[in-house]
C-alpha cells in the first residue's frame, strides 16, 4: 500500500503558458500532502503544505499566486505553475500523508518541469 | 530554525561492506524519525522510520536512533552498487512539518 502518482511525469512548455500538476494518493487517503521542488543537485525543497479542504500553507518566498495549490479531496491535490517561466524549470515532487496512523510521507514519482 | 545536519559526502565504500550514514537534529522534540533514499533523478523512496531509541533492524539496514545525542543513523550491510544512491534524513518535529537533511551521497564500488 501507499502509492502516490503524478501526472504528467514530465513537461515542457512555452514561457508565459500555465503547467498541471496532479498528485493522488491511489491506495489510501490522504488529509495532507506535501509539495516540494528539487533543483539539480540540491535537497528537496518544501513548497507548500495542503489539506483537504482548506487552503494551502506556503512556504516562506514560495508564491502562493504563481503555485496554486488545490486539494480538492482525499486522494487528489493538483499544483498549477502559472505563467511560467525558465527559472521554474525544476523537479517537482508530492507527498502523502495517510490520513490516520502514522506521520510517514509516501513521495510521488516526481514531473519534470522543463520551460522554454 | 530547526535544522537536520547531514554530511554531504560523498562516502565511498567498496562492495560487501558497512556503509554508515549518520544525521543529526537540533529539536530536542523530534519524535519519529526517516530515512529516504533517492536515485538520481527519481524521487525519495521511504527506507525505514523509527520512533524508539536503540535500533531497528529490516534486512540489510538498520536505524539507530539516541535521543539524548540528537543523533540518527543509518547502517547498510552489504552494500551493493545497487545501494548507490543519495540518502535523506528526515525528522518530524510534530504538528504536519517534516524537515529534510541535504542528504549524503553514497557510493559502492564494485
């Protein structure tokens, strides 16, 4: 149990277009999930914090306009890179939380984010 | 600023012997504690977790956990090329906040 998927795995996409980022919990459900972005090379970067239901918790210097953080249910949150830019280019990466038990994060495959 | 401290490496070791990352905390509170292993350019995948002090064992590795140390680590007996690979401590300081080390890289020469 306690797999996570991200679609799309990975994207490249114009400069100024907006990008998806879907994260589901597929086994379990989940009140929390994580969004973090990796650059080359680097430790992960915690993003945002998202429970169902509620807004997002974001990180200090992380965008809250620019990374729109929705967790619409317990098994879906989705991440929208709006107007992206080169600079955006990054790994990133969701984890889930089971919902009760345990603090364990559970990583998704990560997307590629590739802007031109 | 809780912090979680990792020596970045990288640790070398050769085929079949101990590798032995270590990772240290400064919130005293810390209660459950990880250890993640990324492949380069793959996410983290989730090795072991411990709550305990002492250690946990789970085939090939084990977690060692001091509390009074503020101290955590990580044994890979064995280690194989396989094992090659950057590993995460992870420390959960309670409430739904997980902070992340830098990770050590570890290489197993053939």
């Amino acid at each position: 149990g306690a797999v996570v998927s991200q679609h799309p795995s990975w994207v490249i996409c114009k400069s100024g277009t907006s990008v998806k980022i879907e994260c589901r919990s597929l086994d379990f459900q989940a009140t929390t999930m994580f969004w973090y972005r990796q650059f080359p090379k680097q430790s992960l970067m915690l993003m945002a914090t998202s429970n169902e239901g509620s807004k997002a918790t974001y990180e200090q210097g992380v965008e809250k306009d620019k990374f729109l953080i929705n967790h619409a249910s317990l098994t879906l949150s989705t991440l929208t890179v709006t107007s992206a830019h080169p600079e955006d280019s990054s790994f990133y990466i969701c984890s889930a939380r089971r919902e009760i038990g345990t603090d364990t994060q559970y990583f998704g495959p990560g997307t590629r984010l590739t802007v031109l | 600023q809780k912090e979680v401290e990792q020596n970045s490496g990288p640790l070398s070791v050769p085929e079949g012997a101990i590798a032995s990352l270590n990772c240290t905390y400064s919130d005293r509170g810390s209660q459950s504690f990880f250890w993640y292993r990324q492949y380069s350019g793959k996410s983290p995948e989730l090795i072991m977790f411990i709550y305990s002090n002492g250690d946990k064992e789970d085939g090939r590795f084990t977690a060692q956990l001091n509390k009074a140390s503020q101290y955590v680590s990580l044994l890979i007996r064995d280690s194989q090329p396989s094992d090659s690979a950057t590993y995460l401590c992870a420390v959960d300081t309670g409430g739904f906040k997980t902070i992340f080390g830098a990770g050590t890289r570890l290489f197993v020469k053939a």
